[in-house]
C-alpha cells in the first residue's frame, strides 16, 4: 500500500510539477498528516532524473511548508489557546491525529524557548505538524515564526529531496536510510527537550 501510495505522489508531482509539490507540502503542513517523506523524496527522484529542477523543488517545498504552517498560525491565532484544547479533544481532530496531549506537549517545549522550538520541531516527526498551533495562540511574532519555520524547514525538505535525488531508484535503501534519519532526528530531539527541561530548571533555581 505504501509502495502504491508513493507512487500515486511519484506521478501526482510529475503532472503538477512545482506547484504540486509546493501543494503537498503545504497540506502536510497543516492539519492534514499527509508526510513530507513521501512527497519530496520522489520529487528528488524526478530532480535527478531532469525532469525537475532540484534548487526549484527545495525552493517549492520549503514555500509550501511555510505557507501550511501559516494556515495552523492563523487559524491558532483566531481561534485562541481555550477553543483550540476544547477542538483537539473532538474526533475529527483525532482522527487527523491530533489531541490535547500532543498539544500541551509541544507547547510545553514551546515555551521554554519559542524560536528554538520553531526551527527545531521542523525536523521532528509530529512536533513539526503541531508546533505552529501553540506559536499562533500565544501569538509569536509573525516575522520570527515565518524566518524559523522557513529556516528548519529548508534543513527537512533539503535532506528528503537529498535522499530522493541519490537514492530514489534504491527504494529499499531509501527507506533504510530514511528510518535511521528519523531516529537520529528524534534522539536529538529528545537531548533538546531535557536540556530545555534541564536550563528551566537552573533558571528557576537561580
């Protein structure tokens, strides 16, 4: 199902080109748990094999990611922090596989430093769907959410499209190496939660 999945995006990005990655990202982005790790990975492929251009398809799935994470800003910040908890606890919002506790999770890390938070939870499975829902109802300012939304988002997309453009006809080491990124990425993320954890702690002490 997956390798037909793939290959549903694989021709769906073809016929679109630029705009249908951008789309994509755009909607994995938002609300919506589309993964970026089957939309620029084969966008990758096409870049290596001409089809595309691969600076044009980072630049594309980059302004998607930005454009999809604005939507939840927005809409977090109409909304406000109260309707948006009393939202994530409907089945709607679990069947789109969100739900207070990821949310109060995310914000917690969010807190403790906003701008890290941002740039660092784009390169985090789920945290980089819903890291932009807590910027928006604590209303972080815009111009610093779009640089570090933009900023970590460049480092994700550029790394898929990578693994895409080297390794795309290898599906098999595609997602070996995939798997192993994702792990790696999630260590690291955890070091950065407990040392936020941990410099919050210090401060208080202090």
């Amino acid at each position: 199902m997956l390798i037909s999945l793939a290959n549903w995006i694989l021709n769906f990005t073809a016929g679109l080109n630029y705009f249908g990655i951008g789309l994509l990202m755009a909607i994995e982005s938002s609300f919506i748990p589309l993964p970026s790790e089957i939309v620029m990975p084969p966008a990758g492929y096409l870049a290596s094999l001409g089809h595309l251009n691969v600076f044009l398809v980072i630049l594309a799935g980059v302004v998607g990611s930005v454009l999809g994470s604005t939507i939840n800003y927005l809409l977090s910040w109409w909304l406000g922090r109260p309707i948006v908890y009393r939202l994530a606890g409907t089945k709607a919002a679990r069947f789109l596989l969100i739900t207070p506790e990821k949310i109060a999770t995310v914000e917690e890390s969010f807190l403790k430093n906003a701008s890290a938070a941002t740039f660092f939870s784009r390169l985090i499975p789920v945290a980089r769907h819903l890291i932009s829902i807590p910027a928006g109802f604590t209303k972080m300012p815009f111009g610093s959410f779009i640089f570090y939304t933009a900023a970590g988002s460049a480092i994700w997309v550029s790394i898929l499209t990578a693994l895409g453009y080297f390794l795309g006809s290898n599906q098999a080491l595609l997602l070996k190496y995939y798997r192993e990124l994702s792990w790696t990425l999630l260590g690291l993320g955890l070091i950065w939660l407990l040392w936020l954890i941990f410099w919050g702690r210090k401060n208080k002490r202090n």
